[in-house]
C-alpha cells in the first residue's frame, strides 16, 4: 500500500530486519529498475502481489465469467481439486 512512500521507511525495514537476522545474513532493498516507467513505485505492492501470484499458481488456474455464471462458486473448487 500507501505506506511504502514514506521517507525513511526502506531503511528502517532494512535496520530492523539486520537486527532480527543471524549476522551471517544480510538483508538487501529492491529499487525500482531505471527502465520502468515513471510512477511504478506506486503501484509496487500490486505489481509484486502479480508476480507472486504467478510463482505460487503457474498453471492456469483461473476460471472464467461464463464458467462461474454456468456453475457457480463451488465450480473453482471442483475444477481445480480445492
């Protein structure tokens, strides 16, 4: 969300972590990458929930408008063994 903009935050994460981390560790920031588009910060917690989304469910595991109107919520379960 919202906070991630706050000034200072990145490094309180960082110090905070370093402090609850065996010394042997060492946590690192992410930056945005200088060939995205300006603006793309404000949208990080949405573009890394994409990405995760996409490392934990890789099969194509969404169900479509047609599907859920033909058969209801209880078709996600059915179809894809949840």
């Amino acid at each position: 969300g919202g906070a991630g903009g706050r000034a200072g935050l990145d490094a309180r994460i960082l110090s905070e972590l370093e402090d609850a981390m065996p010394p042997a560790l060492k946590p690192a920031g992410a930056v945005v990458p200088e060939y995205m588009p300006g603006g793309t910060a404000s949208y990080a917690a949405w573009i890394g929930g994409s990405i995760l989304a996409k490392v934990v469910f890789p099969q194509n595991q969404h169900m479509s408008k047609i599907d859920y109107q033909e058969h209801g919520p209880s078709f996600a379960f059915k179809s894809r063994g949840g």
